[in-house]
C-alpha cells in the first residue's frame, strides 16, 4: 500500500511539473542579499541550456537555480546593486532594473519533443517567475551593453568568462562563486526541510539494500535496489554515482563500478544517496555481506566510529572542517583514529585515513563552499573512513549534520550506526 501511495505521489508531482508554478519568493530573497554584496558591478549567470545527451534529462545549473527557482533551459539571470536614488550622480543607474530573466522565445517543433516551456510574452509570466522584468533572451547582449554603460565590473561564473570577453571584451570579470557560495553555505529551513526529505528517502534505501544483501549478489545488484527505493519515494536522480564495494572494492574511495560477487566474510560499503526536489543527501553505511563483523572487522569498524562520534561531538560555530585549519573538525577525526588500532605492521592508522572529513551538502552533494567557518544553519558531511588495502579491509561511515547554536544535529540519525545494532537490523532483514 505505501508504495502504490508513493508512486500516485510521485505521479501527481510529475504531471505538476509539466506545468511551471510561481517560484517562492525566498529566491526574490536571495537576489536581494546578493545585490548588496556586489556595489559596482552586474552580475550575469546563464542557466543550463537543453542538452541532446541522451543519457539524462534536463537539470538546472545550481547556482541559476538557487537565485532564480527556474527549472527550464536556455535562461540567462542579470543582476544590478541596489541604488540610492537621491545620491547624485547615480541618476542613470537608477533608471536600470535590479533584476531581469531572460528567456528564449517558445520553439513549437522543439516542444513537441520536450514539452511546453514558458516563452517571455506569455501570460503571468512575471508571476509565474516571479521576476518584474522577463525579457526574450535575443535581447540579452543589446540590454547588458546598455546596463555596462553604468557599471564597471561583470560578475559572472569562470565557465562564462568567453561569453563575457566576446560582448564585453574591456570589462574587469569578477568570480561570482565565492558570493553566491557564501549565501549557499547557510541554509534556510526550507532548504533543511529539503534535505532531510532527501536523507529519509536515502534512509530507506539502504534499508532496502540490506534486505537484499548476501554472499552471491553482484553489488550493482544492491545499487538497482537502493535507486529504486528513493526513486519510488519521488526522488529524480541520484545525488551522485551509487558507490556498492565489496571485499577489495571497499578500499577504493570513490569506486563505482559495482560489478563484483559478493562473498562471504566481506564487509561492502554503501555510499548512496538521493537527490529529491532538487536538494541531496550523502549517506555511507559500511556493513558485514554475511551480517556478523569478523572480530578484526568490527576492531576498525569500532575506531570508525569513534572517531565520527568524536567529531560531532566537536562541531560548534566557529570550528572549522577543512585539513589544515585551525580549530579542524577532521583533525579531531584523524588524531582518534592514529591513537587507536594499528596495522598489521604495528603502525598507526592514521595513514589510512586518506580523504576529508566534510563537505557541504546542499543542491550540490559536495555543496557550494567558501571555506568559512561553522555557522549554525550549514549541512555537512561528517564521514571519517578507514581503508587498508593489505587486509581487503575499508569502513567509512557517513552521516548528513545540521548546524546548530550549540553543536549539532544528525538529520541521517534514524539509520543505525553502532555495529551491534548494525547486526541485530541485518538480521531482521532476512
């Protein structure tokens, strides 16, 4: 019954989606922000153009889609700062929109094998955008030309900067991403509503793959399952390539072939997650193919998580996450697990705690970052691993963490991480 339900969801969501709603006006909310951080420039960005692959649909470039909430292709965004328009000499910038959306013009034999998009003359279409000022795409180059004669500096994505050179080849382009990243970094609790949305859906999934987990199943076998729950939960896509490797796999970070048998006495990690209304998640869960930990397994299994739990338990504003800044996150991490456990040599085993320890998570699994400190509202990544490759031997464990005033919380909580309760799930499972 719940998936008959799920499915009628999802359904309803699609055919919705054939049809453009008005944006929220949170979007108008950022631009606003934005603007202020941009005295005496303009900033240009161009959403994602429709693409002939047909490997995947349509999806939106993210930074496009943070600013404006527009999700059909060929779109190009300008911004202009805020003005005081009693300030002499700024006459001129005054008279300039603040913000306009340009779209291309409808294309009827193209949206016969794409769908209807919305063009620039049609009806409420500012509503349906939310933008005062919609104007045919063809007219961008003509409408930047005459908003530069105010303005000295062009913002814009590096991906742009040819576009840029080619109608404005004098004009100093600055790097947008780091402005806009620092709006991204915090999210709002529309935007944490999203990802924990994505995180349950992710959630189940790997519930899913550990019913379907034994000796003999092909890891890509388990990846199927695991996209298929999210997808049956209204998840798109997924918010990156199903990592599933077992035994000797499980020591390579990001593999992705997922072709190998399972055998038993191996542990497999599950690095899957969903992307669901736009918003990711990334969850890594690392368990017994047999559904008990040899006792060497859950030795490092143990200092794993540990040392996430130590890391957590560290988080607080002002810290940060990255390898060698001060007040790290991952450093915390790193010290447990090189004071904890050794190898097979007698040796420590921080050498093989090779990757970070964080990363944002947002519209993008590996979100916007201006390599800030922690502020209450970030969504990160808390995912220390170990992964010895002498022992066929790789354990990560991955939890999706909000930001709090006072430490943090784990949106990824619901899914079991101590290794006793780990077994006693698996072997609910069966």
């Amino acid at each position: 019954m719940r998936r008959t339900l799920l499915a009628l969801v999802f359904l309803l969501q699609t055919i919705a989606a054939l049809s453009p709603a008005a944006v929220s006006p949170e979007f108008a909310e950022r631009r606003a922000k934005l603007r202020k951080n941009m005295p005496d420039g303009v900033l240009v960005l161009f959403g994602a153009k429709e693409s002939e692959d047909l490997h995947e649909g349509f999806f939106q470039e993210t930074n496009f889609y943070y600013l404006t909430g527009w999700e059909e292709p060929g779109a190009i965004l300008v911004l202009t700062p805020e003005v005081d328009k009693d300030e002499p000499g700024l006459q001129q910038r005054a008279k300039l929109p603040r913000e306009i959306l340009f779209l291309p013009q409808r294309t009827p034999s193209k949206e016969k094998w794409t769908g209807r998009k919305l063009g620039p003359s049609d009806p409420a279409v500012a509503q349906t955008t939310g933008f005062t000022t919609v104007l045919p795409a063809e007219r961008f180059e003509s409408e930047l030309r005459t908003i530069l004669e105010a303005y000295p500096d062009v913002y814009a994505l590096p991906s742009a900067n040819a576009t840029i050179a080619t109608i404005a080849p004098l004009r100093k382009v600055v790097d947008a991403a780091e402005p806009i990243a620092k709006l991204r970094m915090r999210k709002s609790p529309a935007e944490i509503a999203a990802i924990q949305r994505a995180t349950d859906a992710s959630i189940e999934a790997h519930k899913a793959a550990w019913r379907v987990t034994k000796p003999g199943v092909v890891e890509y076998e388990v990846a199927a399952v695991m996209v298929g729950s999210y997808m049956m939960d209204g998840c798109r896509r997924s918010a990156y390539a199903p990592i599933v490797g077992s035994g000797p796999n499980s020591t390579v970070l990001h593999y992705s072939r997922n072709s190998r048998k399972m055998d038993s006495g191996e542990v497999t990690v599950m690095d899957v997650a969903g992307e669901c209304g736009n918003y990711a998640s990334d969850i890594t869960r690392t368990i017994p193919v047999n559904g008990k930990f040899t006792p060497r397994q859950r030795e490092i299994y143990d200092i794993v998580l540990g040392a996430q739990k130590a890391a957590i338990a560290a988080i607080k504003p002002g810290m940060t996450m990255y390898k060698t800044t001060p007040n790290s996150i991952y450093q915390v991490a790193f010290d447990y697990i090189n004071t904890h456990g050794k190898d097979l040599h007698g040796e420590p085993l921080g050498k093989y705690f090779n990757h970070g320890l964080s990363h944002h998570v947002g519209l993008d699994v590996h979100d916007a970052d201006a390599r800030e400190p922690i502020e209450p509202g970030m969504v990160i990544t808390v995912e220390p691993g170990i992964y010895i490759p002498e022992e066929n031997i790789g354990i990560r464990i991955e939890d999706v963490v909000l930001v709090t005033e006072k430490g943090a919380k784990i949106l990824s909580e619901a899914l079991p991480r101590d290794p006793s309760e780990l077994e006693r799930a698996l072997a609910r499972q069966k």
